[in-house]
C-alpha cells in the first residue's frame, strides 16, 4: 500500500508536531510511535473534524509499518515551511541512528539488544592485553614474573586467568616464604615452574618434610627450592628414587649423596638419561675409573648433566693436546667444567712463549687450577710475567 502526498494545508496545520519532530531529530532522543500520536492529537484539536480525522487515518497507516518515516530537512522546513512524506521504502528511519539517553527507560525487548563489553578482552595473542584487567597478572608482573616466557607455553595463559589471587596465588606465595625463600626470588620460581600455583598444599608439605626427613635443613630446602623451581613438583616417590640411583650409581654415601644434591638440586628434577649417559662416557670414552669418577662428580656435580660432545672436547684437549695424564685431570677436576676455548687460547699462548709445563715434577710447573681460573690480568702477570696486551694481541692471531 503506497502512501499518497499528504495535503499542504492539513501539513501547515500541526506546526507544533513538525517542530517537536525538528527537536527530537537535533537533540537525538527517541519518541515512539504512541508518543507521537498523542502530540498529534495535542496539536490537532484545535483543527476542524475534517481535518483531524485525515491525519489521524494517516496515523493510523504510519502504525502498521511500525515507525512513523519522515523524508524532512531543518533547511526546507525552515524556508519553505513544507514537509513531503513519501513511501516508506524510501523513507529515512529517524529513530535507526539515534543514541539512547543515559537516562530514558527502555523496555525489555531493547534490553535485550544491548551489547556490553566484557571485562576481559575474549580473545589476544598475550597476556599484557590482561594486565590491567586481572589482579592475578598485575600482582604477578609486581613479583617479576616473565610473562613473555609463560605466553609461549601451553596453555599456561589461560591457567594464569583462571586462577584467583588471593585463593590461589597469595596462599602459594605465603609458603614459600614460609620455607624460607627469599622475595626476590619468588618472579623466578613462577616465571619457570607457574603449575607451582596450581599444587595441592598437602603434596607441597609432604615434599618438605620428606626433605627434613632426609636431613636437609630449611635453609637448604629453600636455597635447592630457588634454583630448581621444580623441585616440588614431584612426587615423594620420584624423589626418592633419584636420592637412591645417585647413591647406588656413584657408590656414594647418604652424607655426599645429599651433599651433591643439595649444590646441585636439578638433578633430582631433570631426565637420567643424560646422566646415565655421561657416566658411561666418563668411563668408558674417557677412560676414568669408578673412584676417580666418584672424586670428580663430589668436586663438580655439574659434569653429571654437562654436555657430552663439550665434555669429550675439553678432555681431548687436556689428554691428548696438552698431554695432562688422568691423575692430574682429577685432582683439578673443575678444568671439565670450563670453557673449551679459554683453555685453548691459555695453552696456545703458553705454548707460544715456551712456559706450556703441566708437570708438578718439572720446572717452571703450571697448575691447571691456576691456567683456568686465574684472571687474565693476573694469569699474565703473575703466572707468565708479560703483558695484559701482548695476550690480547696474541689472540688476534688465532
């Protein structure tokens, strides 16, 4: 049904609705259909019978369309006084881009519509875009925790949302430092070890006291519990049995089985593949035998988790290029644990200079302690007598 051209004169007649619509379209509030029937009656009752009852059946077709669609313009409204109304399809929909007032009443269809922004973003690639929104992450970030490293991990992000501050972390947190561990070392633990927040609190007591059991102080439990973030995380059992291999394997007793654990706590958190596999090594390639390996691993414990190929390559440096026999090889153990290529440029230099003596029964004898662990300003003026900067030209050469 297509709406005709509305008479001029019965337009002219309701001068008070056309402004009230002129008002309502500048100000942006919203008048329903029901509303602006009651206007028109306002502002019609003055008019002859004729006339209101034209535009009251008007009205009533503007309702079966649901809004009432005005083609109007403050310019030709306010020049020529006159307002066309056209057919719907074409018409503008006065109400489609007006902003709801803070203070109108809605009814329950359009509360429906309305979106509201959570107060989480629902989707992002890093956890920064939650900081601000969650107390757990902003507490977290205070503490120095890398949430850059928990990012790439999975689903650890997610983890961290879910968990609630003062249920799950501040408790976490409390024992810790209960055991000992100190502040700042707190963002460490949780940057490598986050599933620390997620354990049950029984599982972490029962670990601690399964420690004092085995005669390790608190102060050492927190100190192993710093540096090896997953320490707690296991089982009693899967402790255990890594206390007893290392004591089994290295013919240990339970004074230096703890001893090395206690320096060197991964090894009770980490695989034993590379273990078992460094033994055999240090055995069979490296010629070693049980109680010389036994010496070297309670002098340095890292040898049982250093890399194998670097672990070969510094003994054939040692061995087979600067010809220190085993005896001597044990007795300074901590020459396994040092730099290959600071070994080599010290040797090469000494080679250089005629001083390369490793022998304790010859003249001019170089210790292997002293050859590595010596300052380069001191190895050169106290253990071979020449310039800071004859060294550093000599490596230049190499």
């Amino acid at each position: 049904m297509s709406l005709c051209i509305v008479d001029f004169r019965i337009m002219m007649a309701p001068r008070c609705l056309l402004l009230c619509l002129r008002c309502r379209n500048l100000l942006g509030t919203r008048i329903s259909t029901q509303h602006l029937s009651h206007l028109m009656q306002g502002c019609t009752a003055s008019l002859p019978c004729e006339q209101q009852t034209g535009i009251m059946i008007q009205m009533c077709h503007y309702s079966s369309v649901k809004h009432l669609q005005i083609l109007t313009s403050a310019t030709d409204f306010v020049s020529n006084k006159s307002c066309v109304l056209q057919d719907p399809k074409q018409a503008i929909d006065l109400d489609a881009n007006v902003e709801l007032s803070a203070l109108e009443e809605i009814d329950d269809e359009e509360a429906v519509t309305i979106s509201v922004p959570t107060a989480l973003p629902p989707l992002s690639t890093s956890l920064k875009d939650y900081v601000d929104k969650s107390e757990t992450l902003s507490k977290l970030v205070q503490l120095g925790v890398n949430l850059w490293k928990l990012e790439q991990r999975p689903n650890v992000g997610s983890m961290l949302l879910r968990l609630d501050y003062d249920r799950d972390v501040a408790s976490k947190l409390l024992f810790l430092k209960d055991i000992g561990v100190e502040d700042s070392r707190l963002g460490y633990i949780i940057s490598h070890n986050p599933f620390i927040l997620t354990q049950n609190f029984e599982n972490l007591e029962t670990r601690v006291n399964y420690l004092k059991s085995k005669k390790f102080s608190l102060e050492t439990i927190a100190s192993m519990v710093s540096r090896a973030p997953y320490l707690l995380s296991f089982s009693v059992k899967r402790l255990d049995n890594r206390m007893g291999f290392y004591q089994q394997q290295l013919n240990l007793s339970v004074v230096n089985t703890r001893n090395i654990v206690s320096r060197l706590p991964r090894l009770l958190c980490g695989s034993l593949e590379p273990v078992k596999e460094n033994l055999k090594v240090c055995e069979i390639e490296l010629g070693f035998k049980k109680n010389e390996i036994q010496h070297i691993v309670l002098a340095v414990p890292k040898v049982l988790t250093a890399n194998k190929k670097k672990l070969i390559q510094i003994f054939d440096l040692l061995h087979n290029t600067m010809k220190v026999p085993h005896h001597l090889i044990v007795k300074f153990p901590q020459v396994l644990n040092t730099k290959y290529l600071r070994v080599k440029e010290r040797h090469l230099f000494l080679e250089y200079l005629g001083k390369a003596q490793y022998d304790p029964a010859q003249p001019n004898y170089i210790a292997l302690d002293n050859l590595v662990s010596l300052p380069d300003e001191t190895f050169c003026s106290e253990l071979v007598s020449v310039k800071l900067e004859d060294f550093y030209l000599f490596q230049k050469t190499l």
